[in-house]
C-alpha cells in the first residue's frame, strides 16, 4: 500500500514521503556492511531525483533523528550516518526521511494591544549642565508614543537637554497609543562644587601683626568638602575647612591661598593674594609726636626712613621707622 504524510505548516509545505507516488521517487536506505555490538555502521540515504524545491534527507533510528550526519547535494541529494552499535540497536526500525519544500509564503502577523511600559525608573539622579534625555521605554501595538512632563514643560522619550537645578520635581511619564497609561517619576538634580567667592581684607593688603581670615563660599550638591593650599602650614583652618585664621601677620605668610571645593561630581578651585606693605608705606603709617604733632606731606630724604613734613611753621621732623612693626617716633631735627 502507499501513502503520502503532509504536514502544512503556516509557512511550509512539507511532504514526508515513506514510500513514492508515481511522480515520486521512493529515497533509498542502505545499511552496509555487518551490523556489530561496539563497532561503527554506515547508513546511507539517498533520494536520485531533481527537484527545484529544496530537499532535506534525514536517517531515524526508531524516533531519534541521527545527528553528526554528513549531508551532500551532488549529484544527488544523500545523507551518510556512522553511528556506534550498541545493544539497544537490535529490532529497531531505521527510516529515510525526505522533506522537500515546495514553496512557502509568510505573513506578519500584528496584535494590536494596550500600551505598557517595560523600562521607566522612577528615581532619577541628573548633574546640574550634563545633556540627559527620559529613558522611558513602553510596549503595546501600535507603537506608543512616550511623554514626560512637570506642570506646562514636556520633553519626548529620547529628547536630549541640558540639565538644570529647576528640572528637579515629580514628573508624569504617558505612554499613548490605543488606550494611553501613566507612572510618575521623581528627577534629582545633583550639582558640582563652584566656589563663589573668598572673603578676605580688603585689597588682599595686610599690616604686619594683623589677624587676617579667608572664607572660603560654595556651593554643590552633594554639600563640597573644603580643602586649602597656603604658602605656610602652620595656619589655622577650620573644622569644616572653609576657614583659614593667621594670628600676628608676618612676611612668611604672604602668598597666595588656593581654596578647593570637591564632591562626588568634580572640584572647583579659586585663590587669593595676600601682601604687606612696602617699607615706609605712607597711605599705613599716620605718625604724631609725643606733643601730637601729626606729620603730613611726606616725602622722602634718605634711605633710612628719615621725613620731612609741613605742619603750621613748617617744622621738619625726623620720622623712625621699623620695617614690620610701624611703631612711629617723631624727633625734631
């Protein structure tokens, strides 16, 4: 008896043939040579018929399709197995199997359905000035279109933009298609350190034996931790960094003074420069005698720090004056 096993299969159409059909030929089995407990065998399948469509030959062993075949196409399709015997080989039944396709058509099949989202976190961390964009991801058919927004300010899924301190609130994230859901997300914004200013005397100018104090002002978030670079490191600085002290102002501390704001998110650095006064300096020193006569229009006589001034009479008066500590005694001439 023949018979003819078809399987249609949404996109192929195969035919599995046992035995031929007067337009096809029967595949041919062979099993060569003695069939030995522990030794290999060759079993050939071979099918000696052009076809235009595509042929597959597969050798079964009861229902186990044999692996590690060697499958050839010339002249005609054929398909050789060497499988070990074993004991579990007696009174099974081995199969040549031909599969040809004869021609095939495939459709896309589209489910329309309500849109969802597969990737939206609803905590999000920003660095005030990088360029971000909502990663909101949403599935559903027809694809939807993804939406986040605080108050009249929206921004697409994917849309870049630079960030800023104001971004940071609770936004609405829509996905809308056939049907439109929602989820609410909470944007941080997060800042690095930028130093605003050093606080100081007044034209960074100190006279000797001053106290002098440098503030340094930033801001960042997370809150910077405050570090400083000073031509002596014998200074005071504050437990929370922000403060340098010098007490009794000497030569040695003149220089400049770096302050350093740093966080998680990078650094900021601003410096400032502290002088003294030149020796003889007339805008720091106000002489008077010991009768409170007040020297006025200095000038210069010798390189020793002796001034002449005008006063009523116009008296000259000797001035003596020690370089770092301005203590002033007038002597007439």
């Amino acid at each position: 008896m023949q018979c003819v096993y078809v399987w249609v299969n949404a996109v192929l159409w195969i035919f599995t043939v046992a035995q031929a059909q007067d337009s096809i030929m029967e595949p041919v089995l062979e099993i060569r040579g003695p069939v030995m407990d522990g030794e290999t065998v060759d079993i050939v399948c071979s099918w000696n018929y052009k076809s235009e469509g595509k042929v597959n030959l597969y050798i079964k062993l009861g229902e186990e399709t044999l692996t590690s075949c060697t499958q050839e196409n010339t002249p005609y399709p054929k398909v050789t197995c060497e499988p070990e015997v074993d004991k579990n080989f007696h009174g099974k039944v081995v199969t040549c199997e031909v599969q040809l396709v004869i021609r095939s058509k495939s459709e896309t099949i589209f489910v329309n359905s309500d849109p969802f989202f597969t990737d939206c976190p609803k905590n999000i961390t920003w660095v005030e000035g990088e360029k971000k964009a909502f990663e909101c991801k949403a599935g559903g058919y027809p694809p939807p279109n993804v939406t986040c927004s605080m108050g009249s300010i929206s921004y697409k899924e994917g849309e870049t933009f630079t960030v800023s301190k104001s971004m940071a609130g609770k936004y609405i994230c829509k996905a809308h298609s056939i049907d439109t859901v929602s989820i609410e997300i909470y944007v941080h914004v997060e800042s690095k350190p930028s130093i605003l200013h050093i606080d100081g005397p007044p034209e960074s100018q100190v006279t000797a034996g001053k106290n002098v104090t440098l503030t340094c002002e930033a801001y960042g978030d997370p809150a910077p931790a405050y570090s400083w670079e000073t031509p002596k490191s014998d200074v005071e600085i504050s437990s929370d960094g922000r403060t340098v002290s010098i007490w009794d102002m000497k030569p040695a501390y003149k220089g400049t003074y770096t302050c350093k704001a740093q966080n998680k998110h990078g650094n900021d650095t601003k410096s400032l420069t502290l002088t003294m006064p030149a020796f003889g300096s007339q805008a720091a020193l106000h002489p008077k005698s010991d009768t409170g006569l007040e020297a006025s229009n200095w000038r210069i006589l010798g390189s020793r720090g002796t001034r002449a001034c005008k006063k009523r009479r116009s008296c000259i008066i000797s001035v003596t004056l020690n370089q770092w500590f301005p203590t002033v005694v007038l002597k007439y001439p």
